[in-house]
C-alpha cells in the first residue's frame, strides 16, 4: 500500500473578490523511501495543497478529496488524530526559515517540545536528543548553540534547525517546501543535499515543493509538474527531463540554463503569466501560452497515461500512453 | 551574557530618567507659582504684618529663582516640605497616608483588567468574526466609552442600594469597600486590553512560526499558552506602564465618588488652595511612579523579547 494517497485533491479559497480555485483534482501516490518532486510556478497551488492535507490552510480555506496516509484519510481526522500525526509520522520544513521559528523561544524549547509531546521524553532525554539532531545537521557546537534565540542564527543555520526539528521524531514522510528558495545560492545547495543525504540515511519518504526543476534532478525519483491548479504531467525523474511530453514541462526543461549547452544558445522563457485562478480559462489552462495551442484546446485535454506511471494532461498523444478522458476520472460537478 | 546586557540596559535607562524628572519638576513648579492667588489668600484678609511674618516663614519672600533652587535641593533629600493647608502636616506625611490607599485600589484594578482583559482578548480572537467575538468587543467598546462618573454611581446604584450586596462608599481596607471601586477604575482597562490583546493575538495567529507550531503537532492550547500568548501581549506590556501609573496613583474621580482618601484628593484640594508644597509633593510623587512604572516596563519588554536584549538602549 502506498503511504500517502491523495485522490481528487481540491483547495479553494473564499475571497472578498470571489473564490479563488487553488488546487484542482490533484491525485498522486507517494511510496515508502520514494522521493517525489511537486515542480511548478509560483502560484501553482503546490504548498497549498499540502498545506490543504496537513490541515494547516488559512481560515479562508477549504478542502475536498481524500489524502489517504496509511489509508487514514487525513481530511477526515479529528485535530487529536491530525496532531498524533504531524510532526511524528510527517513532518514538514517551510520555505522561509526566517520567520518559521519562533523568535521568543531558544532553539532548545523548540526541539525539546516535539520529543516531549510525542515521545513523552523527560526534559534532559529530550535536550540530549535535539542536540544529537543538531549535530546531525551539522550545526557546529550544538550544546552551546542549542540555548540561543532564532535571531542569533543565520538563514541557513535556522533552516538546518528546521529540518532538525522535522527529523526528531523520525517522521515515515517529511515535506520540504521549497526549503532553499530564500536563501543564498551557496547554501541552497548545501541545505539540497543535507536532505537528500538524510533521507537515504533513514527509510523516510520526501516530499520535494519546488519552483526549480532543475535542483529536483538528481534527487527526485518522480516528479509531478503543477500549473494553474492541477498536474499536467507526471513520471519518473528520466521521463520528464527527457521524454518531456507536456508542451509546459517542455518549456520548463527549455528555461532551465544548462552546462551542456552552447553558451550563445538563448535561454527560452515561456511568454505570458499563469491564468487568474478566479476566472480559470475553458479547455486547457496552458493554452494561452502554449507554442502548441489548437483549435480543440478551447475543450478540456484528455488525459494520458501509461502503465508505467506516466500522465500528461494534453491533446498532443503521449508516447506509450492511452486516454482516460471521461473514464475514470471523475467530472468537476459542481 | 545575557543578564550583562539586560543590567546595562537597565542602567542607562535609569540614568535617563533623572531629566525627565528635573523638566517635570521645573514647569510644574512654575505653572502653580503663575497660577493667581497664594496659599494665604482666603475670605478674610490677613493683616500685613502676620503676612510678611508668614511669607519669610516659608521663604515666599524670596525672589522666585531663589525658591526654586531651595525646593529642589530640599526634595533631592526627599524632602517635600510642610503643607501650607493641612498644618501639622507635612507633604511627605500626606503622601505616605494616601498613596497605599490609591495603590491598592489602582493595583488591584489593574491586576484585574490584565488578568480579565488577556483573556476575553485572546478568547475574541480565537473565535473572531463570531457571535462571541462581536459580543464581547462590542461589550468592551461601551466599557471604553462609558465615563466612571457614569458608571460608578450605576455600581452603586446596583449593587449598594438595590441589591444591598455591598457598602455605597467609604473606606476601612476591608475587601468589600474595595471590589466597587477596583471595578470602576478596571472596567476601561479591561476593554482597552481586550482590544490590544484581540488585535495582536490574531496577528500572531497568522504568523509563520504559528504554523510551524502547529505542523509540530502540538495540541492547540499549547500552540497558544507557549507559542502565541508572550509575543500576542507585547503591545499590552507597554499599555501597562502607563496605564498602572495612571490607576495607582488615584483617579480623583472614583476617589470621590467611593469617599476614598487616597492621593487623588489631595491634589485636588492642593491645588484649588494654592498649597504649594502640597501640590508640587504630589506631582513629583506622581512622575517619579509614571517613570519608574515605564522603567520596569521596559526592562519587562526586554526580558519577553530576546531580540533587543543585546542591542544598545537608545
């Protein structure tokens, strides 16, 4: 059984201009020891919708669908249930480690109280143990460093310290939420690969949001590519980088600046904004901006897939794959 | 380290304070002194002779420079001087009698309207934009706009006369002299705090380290008694240095009406018979409270909040 199954996922949010759809039928598994790669714009819905089933939307926010963790569907859970499970069995690492951590509390209440809550460590058990996790994360002299304020830690030392905290309690899943989009080139590299690192030290599955298709290449075993709201084409790290079938993730791999490529070779950027996500387009999201727009576009694409766990969301044919429109998939019926 | 920081912090601030100290003294001793009259102008005109005899008795004779210097040496030793009115009796005397009372009252009040406020605050915010939510600040923007000449005598009205529960006015330190008048002072407080504590508690709520909080699992009472409630109250701490300062040191107003003899009533008698000592004693009394009570604010604003605990103290 897969751990976490998230089946016709939809986030909106109620606005005083209107709803706003954020997330729309988003289905995927993710497997034990599987790194999965969530890739799309900003605004594409992807922190929202784990946000969405880790029941930490804004107030605004609603969710419909089903996220099945262990078969347990999260969306159902009691606050009790939801909180036996965050933090414990998944835990999750945000994008701005500057304001993620509390700044009226030492590094040391933060840590402790995770093991405390959920492990029912004693105080020193718990300190012991959260300095052990700092080490982990190469915080240097972590007994001292563990009694300082957030305020006295740079951006990649605080974002160290969150993925300490999201590790202490050896979560089955941990989510990463674009954990070095705000900071340094340098570190992000470095924060990268302490992840990845960890990840293979530890059975634990990953949860990889980012913008960045690029950075997700050498960790991710399968990436989901999102835009305006829904995934317009899944597969494994190698199919999408290249097989691309999707004219999007095309466009994606076109803006990517690489080594391999001659450097008069002009970086392709893909014209135009995403849709308004309050009056989305008829027929296919991307169309506006797709070099490869039809006629038929103006109606919703087919979906294609294959057996080996490919889909694209397209009219273009997808190599290998066959369409479900209108077969399993269920239709938006409000 | 950490106690270093916060002990020079709090020494500079003191040091500070001697100033603002000194401009108070000085315009409140020459605004009463330009006020018309004199202490020993009543109904009956006294005979030149025992007025010069008075006058150079309590140096009033002086050129007004020279006075000023004499009664700032004099209260350097803390020393206030007789009163001009209530004779027999010195300022300090006065001060000493009255002040306990006002501190009492206007400490419990404020104790009351922390400890009340925060927590009908935190409640409104937890439920915001309900009917508990609009209820309660509803509630508490009459408590901000009633006057507590209004609604002291509808206390007394209520409580004391109809219901006979508890004693109109008057005071002997028994607590139930006390409850109407604490209520009276606490009423605005508690609404004005609700509503600070309201407003930052929802900006709390919605900040980062919140959802941090409760990704962690935490239960959510904990999410707010350890991770919401120190930095939702910040705004209510420095409210409070002012706020205590203004309640301890006596409304003249609830004094009256509750027929309690605490310091407000004396200012009023002091200054409306030019007593001199009596007035300038209270004023300065009254600035020393509002500075020390800011001082402790800060030094408590300091210690909630980590990160101005190192900086240097402007």
């Amino acid at each position: 059984m897969a751990l976490l199954e998230v089946k016709n996922l939809e986030v909106s949010f109620e606005t005083p201009d209107g709803v706003v759809q954020a997330v729309n039928g988003m289905s995927f598994t993710l497997d034990q020891g599987e790194t999965l790669a969530i890739v799309g714009e900003s605004g594409a819905g992807k922190s929202q919708m784990v946000l969405a089933f880790m029941g930490l939307l804004a107030e605004n926010g609603s969710v419909r669908g089903e996220a099945l963790f262990h078969g347990n569907d999260l969306l159902k859970m009691k606050p009790r249930g939801l909180n036996g499970i965050r933090g414990k069995q998944i835990a999750m690492i945000f994008q701005d480690p500057m304001t993620s951590l509390n700044p009226f509390l030492t590094i040391e209440k933060q840590m402790a109280e995770v093991v405390m809550h959920h492990q029912g460590l004693r105080r020193e058990e718990a300190k012991a143990h959260a300095v052990e996790m700092l080490r982990a994360v190469r915080i240097p002299d972590p007994e001292e460093r563990i009694k300082q304020y957030p305020h006295e830690y740079s951006g990649g030392m605080r974002q160290r310290v969150m993925i300490a905290i999201g590790l202490l309690c050896e979560p089955e899943l941990l989510i990463a939420d674009e954990p070095s989009t705000a900071l340094d080139v340098t570190v992000q590299a470095q924060i990268t690969e302490l992840v990845s690192e960890l990840r293979k030290q530890t059975r634990m599955s990953l949860m990889l949001i980012t913008h960045d298709l690029a950075a997700v290449a050498e960790v991710a075993d399968r990436i989901i590519v999102m835009y305006a709201g829904e995934a317009v084409e899944t597969g494994g790290v190698d199919d999408i980088f290249y097989r691309p079938q999707h004219p999007y993730t095309r466009g994606l791999l076109a803006s990517v600046p690489r080594l391999d490529r001659a450097s008069d070779d002009e970086l392709q950027a893909i014209p135009g904004n995403p849709p308004n996500l309050q009056e989305l387009p008829e027929g296919c999201r991307f169309r506006d901006r797709c070099t490869e727009a039809m006629e038929q576009c103006r109606k919703r694409p087919p979906l294609w897939v294959s057996d080996d766990g490919r889909s694209s969301r397209c009219f273009l044919p997808m190599e290998g794959g066959r369409t479900l429109q209108n077969a399993t998939e269920p239709e938006h019926d409000e | 380290m950490r106690q270093e920081g916060l002990l020079r912090h709090a020494a500079v601030r003191l040091l500070g304070l001697i100033p603002t100290l000194l401009v108070l003294i000085t315009i409140a001793f020459f605004l009463i002194r330009m006020a018309p009259g004199g202490p020993f102008d009543g109904e009956k005109v006294l005979p030149p002779e025992i007025r010069a005899n008075l006058d150079a008795n309590y140096h009033l004779d002086e050129p007004l420079l020279q006075q000023y210097f004499r009664y700032l040496g004099q209260i350097i030793t803390g020393d206030f001087g007789p009163s001009f009115q209530y004779k027999d009796w010195t300022v300090n005397e006065l001060i000493a009698q009255g002040f306990p009372v006002s501190a009492t009252v206007g400490g419990l009040a404020m104790l009351l309207a922390f400890v009340l406020g925060t927590l009908i605050g935190t409640v409104a915010a937890l439920r915001q934009n309900t009917a508990v939510d609009y209820s309660v600040m509803g509630v508490a923007m009459l408590g901000i706009s009633i006057p507590n000449f209004v609604v002291a005598p509808l206390l007394i009205l209520g409580l004391a006369v109809y219901a006979g529960w508890l004693p109109a006015g008057g005071w002997d330190w028994s607590w139930q002299r006390m409850i109407l008048p604490v209520i009276t002072l606490a009423l605005p407080a508690i609404a004005y705090i609700a509503r600070l504590t309201r407003g930052s508690m929802i900006e709390v709520l919605h900040s980062n380290y919140i959802r941090t909080a409760r990704a962690k699992g935490l239960p959510e009472s904990l999410v707010i008694r350890r991770h919401a409630f120190k930095p939702a109250i910040l705004p209510v701490i420095s409210y409070m240095g002012p706020a205590t300062a203004a309640l301890i040191t006596g409304s003249v107003v609830v004094e009256r009406i509750y027929s309690i003899p605490g310091l407000g009533s004396y200012f009023v008698q002091g200054a409306l018979n030019r007593d001199y000592t009596l007035v300038m004693g209270v004023v300065v009394f009254y600035g020393v409270v509002i500075v020390v009570l800011n001082f402790i604010v800060d030094l408590l604003y300091a210690w909630l909040n980590p990160r101005i605990r190192y900086s240097e103290a402007p």
